[in-house]
C-alpha cells in the first residue's frame, strides 16, 4: 500500500493548523537593576483567550502566560549566562509556529539607574556618601557594586569649573585640599566595565565650610563667665561679704574699674571664642558697647 499520499495529507494538515496561528512577534525585555520582564506583541489576527508558552531553550524550560509579559526570575548564576528566549501561541489545542529566539544576558544587558549623593562641607573638605540603587530580591544579588566590583568615577568641580575625575572604591569618601567658603559639584558615575547601560548620578553641591567651634565648651565657659561676674557685682554692690567700715571714694572707683576689667576680660574670651572671626573694626565697636552698656552701672554704684 502506497502511504506517501496520506503522508502528504497530514503533512498539509499540520501545516495549515500551524498557518492558522500567527507566531508572536515584537520579542524585548526591560530589565532595570536585575528586574528582568519579557515583552511581545500577538501575531496579525491572534484571537482573545490565547495562552502564551514562554521558553527558555538554554534551560530547557517552560512557562505559561496569559498576558503578553512575563516577569523573568534567575538565580544568582544565571545572571552571568546568555538565555535563549522563545514566545509560542497556544489557542484550542492549536500551536502556533515559535516566535523568533531572543537573546539575553542579564549582566550585560540590565540598565543600572543612577546612584544618589548626599554632601557636606567640612571645613576645607566635603563629605560624599554614596547610595546605590538595590537589585531586585529574586536575582540572589545583595549589592550591585560588589557584584561587579569596579570603583567609582567621581567627577568634581567648581560650580561653572573645570572637571576633575576621582577614582575611589569606597561608598564614602572625602574630597580633601578645598578652599573654604566656596561651592563644589560632585557627580557619580558606576563604572562598570562590563555593562555600559549605567546612569550617572545627578550633579550635587554643597559649600566648604569653616569647622564650627566646640559650642557645648563655648556655653560652659558663658555660663560660668556670667556667674562669675553676677558674684562680682554683688560683692561690690555690698550684697555679699558687705565691709564693716565705708572705704574711700577713691578705693571704690579703684575696685570698680577692677571688677569691670575681669568682666570685659571674661566677655571678650567667651566672645572670640565662639566668633573667631571677628574682626579689629568689629572688636573696636563691640568695646564701644559695652563701656557704653555699663558706665551707667559704675555711676550708680559709686553713688551709691
């Protein structure tokens, strides 16, 4: 008995079933930071209701969708392999042809969103602190940058400067040897030689500045400055350790320019203590102020 012609039959069969579903089309994935979703778009005249099988040729396995995206999950490994992908529709038992194969390897081709710097002045330095984008909990990668382990591209300047590239491994570091007072811009990029698709951070600035005096040390010496003098006062004032016999005149001016020596004594070191800054022209006229603020008070104690 002669089977060709019945073979050629089935063989017609098969080919207009297979015909009868269009092959998916469109195939790409987006991956950021190691989330990795598969994309296609259904074949001209694919009806509702049709069931997709997603295949992983390199890992000979099979998953099924209902959707056009498949969200893609490798373990840690994996990441380092190149998949073969293949989308197939499924509709009343009918397959339709595979889709074309779709290469991808996760380390190579995931985008890497940009860093983000915190920066602050520190005298004739600023602080940087760099925070790097987490990957995604099922790709078994705890830190991108150890995963890849290159360093940091730092590029500084002045505002409107010139820029200058600083290399370091470190998530935080100090740019040293600044000028005080004046504003820097930092920038990050992650250098990683192995996958281009990284984006820089954005430009960040921060002012130098001058390292601020020890201000719980400054308070103290205030607070027993004022104490100091507040006892003074009252001891020329007759408050306290009151003197049996009335001195002099003369005596009383004397001790009184005393007293007011050690209080702009004891004022002016807690003053320059907390503005070191300060200048001969302002230092003139705060000594104005307070002879001025305080003559009243000699006058009324010597009346007195």
């Amino acid at each position: 008995m002669n089977l060709f012609p019945l073979v050629l039959y089935l063989l017609s069969l098969l080919v207009s079933v297979l015909g009868s579903l269009p092959a998916p089309v469109n195939l790409k994935i987006t991956s950021v930071n190691f989330h990795h979703v598969l994309h296609w778009d259904p074949g001209p005249g694919t009806p509702p209701g049709t069931v997709y099988k997603i295949s992983n040729r390199s890992k000979e396995r099979d998953w099924r969708s209902n959707e056009t995206s498949f969200k893609l999950k490798f373990k840690l490994h994996a990441q380092r392999e190149t998949h073969v992908l293949t989308v197939q529709a499924s509709y009343n038992e009918t397959l339709s042809p595979e889709s074309e194969k779709f290469f991808f390897t996760p380390y190579l081709d995931t985008k890497i969103t940009s860093p983000k710097l915190s920066l602050a002045g520190c005298g004739d330095c600023i602080h940087i602190n760099i925070t790097i984008p987490k990957a995604d909990k099922r790709s078994g990668i705890d830190d991108i940058k150890n995963f890849y382990g290159d360093d940091f591209l730092i590029l500084w300047k002045k505002r409107n400067g010139k820029e200058t590239p600083y290399s370091t491994e470190n998530k935080s570091f100090t740019l040293p040897n600044l000028k005080r007072g004046v504003e820097y811009c930092v920038r990050v990029h992650m250098n990683f030689h192995l996958n281009p698709n990284t984006e820089p951070s954005a430009w960040e600035c921060a002012f130098t500045s001058i390292v601020e005096p020890r201000r719980v040390a400054a308070l103290l010496f205030l607070v027993l400055g004022a104490v100091t003098v507040f006892i003074l006062f009252l001891q020329y004032t007759g408050f306290i350790c009151k003197l049996k016999k009335t001195m002099p005149r003369g005596l009383v001016v004397r001790n009184l320019s005393i007293y007011l020596s050690i209080y702009l004594s004891i004022y002016l070191s807690i003053y320059l203590s907390i503005m070191p800054n300060y200048s001969f022209k302002d230092l003139s006229g705060l000594l104005d102020r307070i002879t001025n603020k305080h003559a009243h008070l000699a006058a009324f104690s010597i009346y007195c």
